[in-house]
C-alpha cells in the first residue's frame, strides 16, 4: 500500500520557498536552479490536490493551506536532519535524547553537571530545550522532561512514566553590601555570615518577588511567625535566575531555592539571610512517554540523573533544629 508522503525534495523545496516567501532565495539555498524549485513544488501541489502558493506580481505568497502546511512539517524536517546527523556523529553507536527541561533548573542545575554524564557516556548526545509547561509527547519531538510542578500536576500527565528527582525548598538571599546597609554592625562578622537575620529584619529590606508565585514571602513569613503587611511588595521577575542576578546586584532579598545558587553562595556574592526554609510544593521530576523507544538510553540518564539529584539533596542547608 503506498503511504501518503510527498518527496522529500519537494517538501525541502516547498519548506525553503515557504521561509523566504521566493522560489529565487529557495534556489540558492537549496543550490539548484529556479525552475526546479518551480518544478517540485508544482508536483507537490498535484499529489496534494491544491495550491500552496499564490503568485503574485513581487513573487509568492503562502495560501491559507500553504501556511498551515509549513507549520506542520518544518519540525518534522528539523528533526530528520537532526536524527541523521546523529547517526552520523556516533556512527550507529549510542544516541541521542531530546529533553524539555525548566530553564532556570537547565542553566543553573543540569548544565553544570552535565559534563559528568558526558564522561560516563560519550556515546549519548543530549539536546537541551526549555519547555515550563506540561505537554503531550504526542505532540512534541521531545524525548523526555525535566518538569518542576505539583504532585496533582503531574498525576495529571496522561501517559507518562515519573521519576522524583528533588523537592524544591527555598531559602532567602541577598547580597553581603545588602546587609553591610542596612545592618553595619553585622559587618564584622559577615565572612561567616549564614542565616542570622532574623523575620523582623529580613521584613526591614526591600523584598524580590516572583511574577508566578505572587504569595511566596507571604507564606515565608507566616511560616516564620511574623505578620508581615507588605510582604506582597517589591519589584518582580518571573524567573529564579532572574532574581538571582537582582539580589546580587544589591537590590532586594529574595527567595530562591538554594541548589540553584552553588556559583553564587560559594562565591560570596549572595549570603543566606535565614535558616527558616519555605517548604514549597513544587519538586523537579523526570518525566517521559509510556510509549519512549529510546528507553536503554532513558534509563541510563535518570540513574544518573537521580545520584546526581541525591548528592545535591545531601548537601543543602539543614532544617534549623
């Protein structure tokens, strides 16, 4: 039975003429002639049974059809390419994962310890995107996802497989010239500074919030014992990464959860201001298909993933007593 696939020639052509709005630019890039590109996109119109393009007096334009069309195939053309350059690079060995994962974790958490996973297997290429929002495999060329969310969130991902990684505590932070400011008698002692400011103080400085989670220095401070009226104030960013740099830039005290912070805290450019911890809801988890065919390899990566996720956990910042 013959499948319903175009060429993939004229599916290059059709996706290069798309993109540039010309069959001339589409010729170039491709490195063959105009009329070829003519060619192939007319057949493609034949097996389809309607137009792609309507010409006009400055070149062509995408029908409705046409746009629709190039949208749905310019992944999948990404994605052949990718797969054979792949299979070229490992010569048949190995592989490749397709991973969605939350940005501020991806930069600040995974890429820093990803070089390990390299060592171990070379012959695994992991491809990196930042995706902050569940989705359904089906509809993504993703392999897996590195997700932070609620337990009801991810109960709530239809055909999935779930590995817990972490939960995501945060801490308060500022920057040691923050404090110097506000508390000049603490200056003294501020190379061994670590969680000695207490709720009223922290309440004294200008608060950091998160554009997503508008109430969490209200829950800080209920956890700490203090009624705060103005916990809700203060400038936002909507990501962790974001305050961070905010917070080291001597602008407020924020709450951040602290196995992001590593580069930071060890340098000194942000202080933990109070042992007290929010307890969030949220935790990172390793999600993938039910469906994966690449499972040799999704199992290889989340052992990894988990050790490296136990080590972290081993090393944050104690509940105060």
């Amino acid at each position: 039975m013959r499948r319903m696939i175009p060429s993939l020639q004229s599916l290059m052509c059709f996706e290069s003429a798309a993109k540039h709005r010309s069959y001339t630019y589409a010729a170039q890039e491709l490195n063959i002639t105009q009329s070829a590109v003519s060619r192939q996109i007319h057949q493609l119109e034949e097996f389809l049974g309607l137009n792609l393009f309507n010409r006009t007096r400055h070149g062509v334009e995408l029908t409705y059809a046409g746009e629709q069309y190039f949208k749905s195939i310019k992944s999948h053309l990404l994605s052949i390419e990718q797969s054979t350059l792949d299979l070229m690079s490992h010569k048949g060995l190995g592989g490749t994962l397709k991973l969605g994962v939350v940005p501020t974790f991806a930069t600040r958490w995974l890429l820093p310890r990803l070089y390990k996973f390299n060592e171990i297997y070379p012959e695994i290429t992991i491809h990196l995107e930042t995706s902050t929002k569940p989705f359904l495999f089906s509809d993504h060329i993703f392999d897996a996802a590195i997700y932070a969310g609620t337990n009801a969130q991810i109960e709530n991902w239809p055909g999935t497989k779930i590995h817990y990684l972490m939960h995501e505590d945060v801490v308060p932070v500022c920057s040691p010239e923050l404090i110097y400011k506000h508390f000049p008698e603490l200056q003294a002692n501020i190379g061994c500074f670590i969680g000695d400011l207490t709720a009223g103080q922290i309440a004294s400085l200008p608060l950091l919030q998160q554009t997503t989670r508008p109430y969490i220095w209200k829950e800080w401070f209920e956890v700490a014992g203090l009624d705060h009226p103005y916990a809700m104030d203060g400038q936002r960013h909507e990501l962790f990464s974001m305050l961070a740099v905010a917070a080291t830039h001597h602008m407020g005290v924020a709450l951040i959860p602290q196995m992001l912070l590593e580069k930071e805290l060890s340098s000194g450019d942000l202080v933990i201001a109070s042992n007290i911890k929010l307890k969030g809801s949220r935790s990172y988890y390793f999600v993938y298909s039910e469906q994966q065919q690449n499972a040799p390899l999704l199992t290889k990566f989340v052992e990894w993933l988990e050790r490296e996720a136990r080590l972290t956990q081993q090393h944050l910042l104690p509940n105060p007593p």
